[in-house]
C-alpha cells in the first residue's frame, strides 16, 4: 500500500521556507512548491518544525510527478 501521510520538515534541504511554519504557509507550500492539487489533500497538520500532509485515498495520483516527488522529499526528510 502506497503512503497517504507525509512529514515535511522545516530544515528540509529541498525546500526553503520564508515564512513562519502555520497553517497558510504549509498549504502555500503544498499549492505552490509541491504543486499537490488541492483535491489530493485531505488534510494539513502544522507542528512547531514540520508539517503533516494527509492526501485522499486514492490510486490515480500514484504516478503523478507531484506525488513521486512529495515521495522523494519525503525520504530526504
């Protein structure tokens, strides 16, 4: 079974964060840089040095550029 959680860390080496680590930053972030499609994400946790992305379960994105390299930061986390 493919993963449906990630942990994002704030001292990730692949990603620069310029902003305080909240909610609007984190989804910023999913939109933006990670380029995950808003439908995908189920759900976002902030913590004080990282954040939690939680996606829909689904199978169709598994091959989506966006989810290999979420897949990718993720292991560099």
């Amino acid at each position: 079974m493919h993963e449906r959680e990630f942990t994002i860390y704030a001292n990730n080496p692949e990603l620069e964060f310029f902003c305080d680590l909240d909610d609007i930053c984190a989804k910023s972030i999913c939109e933006n840089e990670l380029e995950i499609p808003q439908e995908c994400i189920r759900k976002i946790e902030c913590f004080e040095d990282a954040f939690k992305i939680y996606l829909t379960p689904s199978r169709k994105y598994y091959r989506d550029d966006w989810y290999v390299n979420l897949c990718r930061l993720e292991y560099v986390s």
